[in-house]
C-alpha cells in the first residue's frame, strides 16, 4: 500500500468514525473543507505516525503546516524518504 493510500483510505476511516462526511478528495482539496474538523485531523495525524512509522512533525525541522490534501500525502512521503 502507498502512503498517498493510507493516507486517504486513513481518512475515510476517521470520517466514518467520528460520524463525518468526506468530500470527493483529491490534492487541492483544503483538510479544513475535506469534511473533517480539527479533532478528527488530530486524530488522523496520530493514525498516520502509527501506520507509517513516521512522525514528520516531531522532526525537530521546521515543517510547513499541511494545508490541502496533497501537503499531507507529500509531507508524508517526505517524512518517510528522511526515515
């Protein structure tokens, strides 16, 4: 699986979850309009560090807050690439 999957199918996970309904997501797609609110990507971002053994924020590097879909996936696959 990809971490672009995980990502994705991840959110769908904490959507169905947290009672949430998802917009179609694509890259552009901004997290705060994607139909999960701030405790439900705090939870996807706990999700995430636990299924791809990677923490992109506890880097200690100055990392830019993700803002759409595909700054999570790429910050990610970053994340992922330094590991």
């Amino acid at each position: 699986m990809t971490i672009r999957s995980t990502v994705l199918d991840q959110m769908a996970v904490v959507a169905k979850q947290q009672n949430k309904v998802l917009v179609p997501l694509a890259d552009g797609v901004l997290l705060l309009e994607s139909g999960l609110d701030s405790l439900c990507l705090a939870i996807l971002v706990a999700t995430l560090d636990d299924e791809l053994g990677v923490d992109p924020f506890g880097s200690g590097d100055d990392v830019a807050i993700p803002v759409t879909v595909g700054d999570l996936v790429h910050l990610y696959e970053a994340a992922a690439v330094h590991s």
